[in-house]
C-alpha cells in the first residue's frame, strides 16, 4: 500500500509513512524489552554459577568474598558477576600454587580491584586488564610487558633482594615463586591502584559504571 501511495504521490502518503514509523518503533521497543529480560536472566544464571565457584575455591572464607564482590561496583567499577568470577579464578590459581589461609582471599580480592583499576588507567577493557594480570601471576611476562610491567626472573630476583630475600629464585618453592610475583605486580603497579575511584568523574568511568550498573539491575529484577 505504501509503494502504490509512492507512485500516486498521493497526500495520504505522510500519514502512511507515520503509522509505519510507528509500528517500527514498537517493534524495536519490543525487541529491546525483550533483549533486557534476556540479558537479565543471563546475568542472574551467571551469578548462581559463579557462587559456587567462589563456595568451592574460598570455603569457609566466601562470604568475604561475596561483601567484597557487593562493593566492586563503586569501588572498581566491576559487577557483582565479574567480581566474583575474576576473585574465584585467581582463588583457584593461588591454591593451586601451594598457598593456603587467609592469604588467597587478600591477594584475590586486591588483584581483582587491580583488574578494575588498570582498566581505568589504561582506558582498557577490564577482561583485558584481567587475563594481563591472571597470566603474570604464575609466571608469564608478555601480557604485562605491553604495559612497561616486566616480570622476568632478573627483576623478580632484583625486586627479592630490595626486600631481604637471600633465596634465589629458582631455588624457591611454586608458593614462594608465586608470593614474589604477586609483591612485585603490586609494587610495580602503584601508580594505577585506585585509579578508577580517583577518576570517577571521567566519561570513560562514568559510562562504564551505568553500564554495569544496568547489568546488576536488570540481573537482580529476574532473579527476584
């Protein structure tokens, strides 16, 4: 009917185009609802999964880990999901290692804020930030070396030394190698650390805060 109006140029065809106009834009108000339930079930199904790797990496220690993951989103500009997805990687890694106690749930939680902060400081997408730094710990170098952080055993055992620490380095255990690594990333990474609350105000933070803000919403809305 609209094509026949185009070749009459016929008066109607202003008032055809705006019913057309219309029927579109509820198409696409109903595709987006529906895309926003979808992403909130996505989000919720996520958060269920991702607690139980938290209950299993961290045990008896996880509920720190759920305050902390509460609090990511003001703090580093992480959702809850992300927060504990990226805390139960790294508790799981950390383990791994040969470390145990109260110290996997620190070193977890500051690496994740890590995560957050060198995203913002670098205006970097924070799952680059993170798998940067989940390979620097056990012992890669290239990830963090495109960001002037170069971990190779010369500056490990350097960074040892300034610190008392006699053990060559290949000399120490997995969790005493791992321990290193960790001290001299957040030596090495000061300048970054809280760099998403102290830039809060940017456009680049901002955006990135209501984005996953959003999430965090519409994931709570369907689960409730």
């Amino acid at each position: 009917e609209f094509n026949s109006k185009v070749e009459r140029g016929s008066d109607a065809l202003s008032g055809m185009a705006g019913k057309i106009a219309g029927m579109v834009a509820g198409y696409l108000s109903l595709q987006g609802a529906m895309n926003t339930v979808k992403a909130g079930i996505d989000y919720a199904s996520d958060l269920a999964e991702v607690q139980n790797v938290v209950d299993v990496a961290f045990g008896k220690s996880a509920d720190s880990i759920n305050d902390w993951s509460q609090k990511a989103l003001e703090a580093y500009g992480l959702n809850e999901v992300t927060a504990k997805r990226y805390n139960g990687t790294l508790g799981a890694m950390l383990k791994s290692s040969g470390l145990t106690g109260d110290s996997i749930v620190s070193m977890s939680e500051k690496l994740t804020g890590l995560a957050g902060d060198m995203a913002s400081f670098y205006n970097a997408d924070t799952d680059v930030a993170f798998e940067k730094i989940r390979s620097g710990i056990p012992g890669e170098t290239e990830p963090l070396k495109q960001w002037g952080i170069n971990m190779s055993v010369a500056n490990l055992e350097a960074y040892a030394l300034s610190q008392g620490i006699t053990t060559a380095y290949d000399k120490m255990s997995q969790a005493e190698q791992t321990m290193l690594r960790y001290n001299y990333l957040m030596a090495a990474t000061t300048d970054a650390q809280g760099d998403f609350a102290r830039t809060f105000p940017s456009f680049a933070n901002q955006t990135r805060y209501l984005s996953e803000s959003w999430k965090e919403f519409v994931g709570r809305m369907a689960a409730n």
